[in-house]
C-alpha cells in the first residue's frame, strides 16, 4: 500500500499532507485527491490508453478531412455542406476518381475506428479524472493555458464522438448542421489534441517505460499493487483495496472497443456481417437484386410513379440540348461497372451497375471539356461533378442494378453512379444534366 516513503523526493510535505499536484481542495468534494481511491489510477494505465489514441486520433483527423475533401467543396457552393471553410480549407484539392472504393474505405475507417476508439476513449477520461480537478483551479497564466487545451481536448472529443454517432443514425437533420460543427469541432478538437500531446509526450514515455506491459498481462488480481505515487496526482494518495487488475481492465476496455467494431462494421462489410449491424437505420425494401440498403426513399422524398412514368425525360444540355426518354438512354451503348454506394454515415455496399457513361452524353451534347458539371434530381436535389468524374470510364447515368431496372427507391428512372465518390454525390431521380453549368445549382 502507499506511504510516504512511495512518494518521490522532493515531493513529501512535511505537513503530512498533500504532495505538490493536489495540494489543497482538502474537502471539496472531486477537488479532494483523498476521494480518488482506484488502485489502479496511474501515469502507466494512463499512457496505455493515451498510446491508442496517438495513433487512433491522427487517423480519424486525416480520414475526416479526406472525406470533407470528397464533396469536392470548391467546386460549387451546392457541394459544401459547410460553406465557410475558409482559411481552414487549404488543404483542399480536387477528389480522386479511383481506386473505386476509395471514399468506402477513407468512410468506413474513419466511422467504425472512431466507434471503435469511444470506449478507449470513456477509459482514457476515467484514469485522468483526479487531473481534471485540481485545486486551485487556476494557478498562473501557463496553467490557464494547459487548462484551456485539456477543454478543448476533452469538450472537443466528447462533442466530436456525440455528432459523429447522432450523424450514423440521423438524428442530426434538423436544426443543426452536422458537417459544420464536425468540422469546425475536429479543428478545436486536434489543436487541443497537439499542445496535450507536446506537453504530455515525455511523461508518457517514461510511464510506459515504468512498467512491462507483458508483465501487467501476467499479473492477476491478488498481486495488483497501485503504480509509485506520481507527482501529477493520478496514483491514489489513499488507495482502495483492488476489484479488477491492470490486464482486467485493459481486457475489459479492448474487449468492449472490438465488441463495438463487430457489432457495427457489417453496414460497410456487408454480407452476413449486415445483419450484426445494430446501429443501422438503413433497410431495404425489397428482397433480390435492389435488395440492398437505401438512404432516403422515394416516398419520404416525395418522388411518385407519375413523376417517374413513361412523361420522364433527363434534359442533357451542353453546346446543344437534348432530352432523353429512358428508351433513348436504353438504346444507347450500355456499359456495366462494379461500384460501391458509399455514405457518409458509415454504411456502404457494391453493386454492378449498368447504363451509358456521363462521357457518351458529354459527346452526344457537345460539352466543352474540362468544365463542372451540375446536376439535378426530381426531389430537388443538386451536385456538382468535376470534368475528370464526368470523363471518368466507370461514371454511368445507371439505368439498371444487377441486370434488373433500378427500383424506384434506388432512383428509377436514372441515377449518377461515380467512382470513389461520396454518396450524396450519387444523385438518384434525375431531372437534368448541366455539362458546364453549376452556377444556379
Ligand atoms: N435524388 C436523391 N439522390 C440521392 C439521395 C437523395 O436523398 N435524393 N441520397 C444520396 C445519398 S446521401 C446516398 S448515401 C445514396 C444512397 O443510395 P441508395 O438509396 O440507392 O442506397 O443516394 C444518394 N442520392
Ligand atoms: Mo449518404
């Protein structure tokens, strides 16, 4: 158990009190360090968990900007969910139009990792949260300034991993603009994240160098002996007699972070992993070759069989104007292509596709090459595509999935279907094509 002689030289008070990092606060409730008593607490528990996350958290950043750069933001104002990006947006450049699976893989890291990191994440907090209360709050300008950056650090994780699941599951929509806060926040979020990580990264070093991580996976319950007392009050001044060892506890939070991976990745797996999947919100609505998941009906868009019945035309405009019955589009030379549907909320899945390339229509209207084009749905929906995703030999108006017509909630009549693109960029229902025009989208 600890006493005095645990504590570093230099850091006894003579008082029989308190060492340096948690002087004071003596009866204030979480202020108090007496009242911290896991014996498991430590700068060692602390760095196993703070590792994880040096290595998980640049992923998700970098992941997230990638996918923010997949809408394509400077292209038209339509495609930029968050529309001042401004001095923040340097890092943008125009999207890749392959591998085809690019903005599937970038997504699905970027969700299932993050959903992964939550409960490493929930433990990480835990073992610091002696640290989150000193007394006196604030001591000196630097000590403001440290404080400051665990804000943004920790308000900016907690806000970060809240948005971000609320998005997977749509409860976002309304009132709040999930794109801007998540972007907005991942820049709070990583500046507090770099001045911890400058500040923190020697003590995490020597934690981890303090004890053999092979030797905590060896150590049971009966031989689990709180860490030296440490000098940033982590390690319990008092500690309570141990329920869980270091290796419980590591198994217990690993354990939990790959339950959550299992029980979630299947939306982006696919195959039998989907029926696993229980955050999806995303169902089908009909068994065989449409039988895969959708993101907004026709209905709950209100696209109906009239708008879509043998009246449909695709207006297709370039140098001249042409307008296409899905007869004409069916006449033309079809092409089939393997492609995934890769949302933004995490989920996605492959399809083959067939239908008449965006180039073929660009020819047969003679577009100028190199221009954006817009595009626009029955449900009013509208993207911008850059020339390299309409020149693009896998980007299709699709008129068929897996050798059957589209069903009318995959887009019936036609739908945009682009290599390595975002999801929303996939318009379903379209009205027109605007080779070089996205000024009025
Ligand atoms: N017209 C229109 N197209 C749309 C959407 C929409 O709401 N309206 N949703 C987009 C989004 S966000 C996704 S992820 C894909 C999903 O395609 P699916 O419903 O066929 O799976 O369609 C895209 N195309
Ligand atoms: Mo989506």
């Amino acid at each position: 158990m600890t006493s005095q002689a645990d504590i570093p030289p230099g850091l006894e008070d003579s008082s029989g009190g308190n060492y340096p990092a948690t002087e004071g606060g003596k009866g204030r409730g979480p202020f108090d360090p007496r009242v911290w008593r896991s014996p498991i607490r430590g700068p060692w528990l602390t760095s196993v968990f703070g590792l994880v996350l040096l290595v998980g958290i640049p992923i998700e950043f970098i992941t997230g900007l990638l996918s923010y750069a997949a809408y394509n933001p400077r292209l038209a104002a339509v495609n930029d969910p968050n529309p001042s990006h401004g001095l923040l947006g340097f890092f943008l450049f125009p999207w890749f139009t392959g591998p085809s699976w690019l903005f599937r893989l970038i997504e699905g890291i970027h969700v299932f990792l993050g959903l992964a990191l939550v409960p490493i994440v929930l433990a990480k907090l835990w073992s610091v949260l002696p640290e989150l209360f000193t007394w006196p709050p604030l001591r000196s300008v630097a000590h403001f300034l440290e404080r400051l950056s665990l804000l943004m650090l920790v308000g900016g994780i907690v806000f970060q991993m809240t948005t971000g699941i609320f998005e997977m599951e749509y409860w976002s929509r309304e009132g709040f603009s999930f794109y801007t806060g998540h972007y907005y926040g991942a820049w709070i979020f990583i500046a507090g994240f770099a001045v911890h990580v400058v500040l923190r990264f020697g003590r995490m070093r020597t934690a981890l160098k303090s004890r053999s991580f092979r030797g905590e996976l060896r150590t049971g319950l009966a031989q689990t002996e709180p860490e030296p007392i440490d000098e940033f009050g982590l390690v319990a001044l008092q500690p309570a007699p141990p329920t869980i060892s270091r290796r419980g506890v590591l198994g217990l939070v690993g354990g939990t972070s790959l339950i959550v991976l299992f029980l979630t990745v299947g939306e982006t797996i696919g195959g039998a992993m989907r029926r696993l999947a229980l955050f999806s919100t995303h169902f089908r609505t009909q068994s065989g070759p449409n039988g895969f998941p959708i993101n907004n009906t026709a209905v709950s868009r209100g696209v109906t069989a009239k708008m879509t019945g043998s009246s449909w035309r695709l207006e297709v405009v370039g140098a001249k104007r042409q307008s296409f019955s899905r007869a004409d589009l069916l006449a033309l030379p079809q092409v089939t292509v393997v492609l995934p549907i890769a949302c933004t909320d995490g989920w996605s899945t492959t399809q083959t596709w067939t239908g008449v390339r965006l180039a073929e229509l660009a020819l047969r209207v003679g577009a100028e090459p190199g221009k954006a084009t817009g595009v626009h749905s029955l449900d009013g929906e509208a993207t911008a595509l850059s020339w390299s995703q309409v020149a693009a030999a896998q980007s299709l108006v699709a008129l068929k999935v897996n050798g059957v017509d589209l069903s009318i909630d995959h887009g019936y009549p036609a739908r945009i279907m682009v290599p390595a693109a975002t999801g929303d960029h996939q318009l379903k229902w379209l009205r027109s094509v605007n080779f070089g025009e996205v000024e009025n989208l």
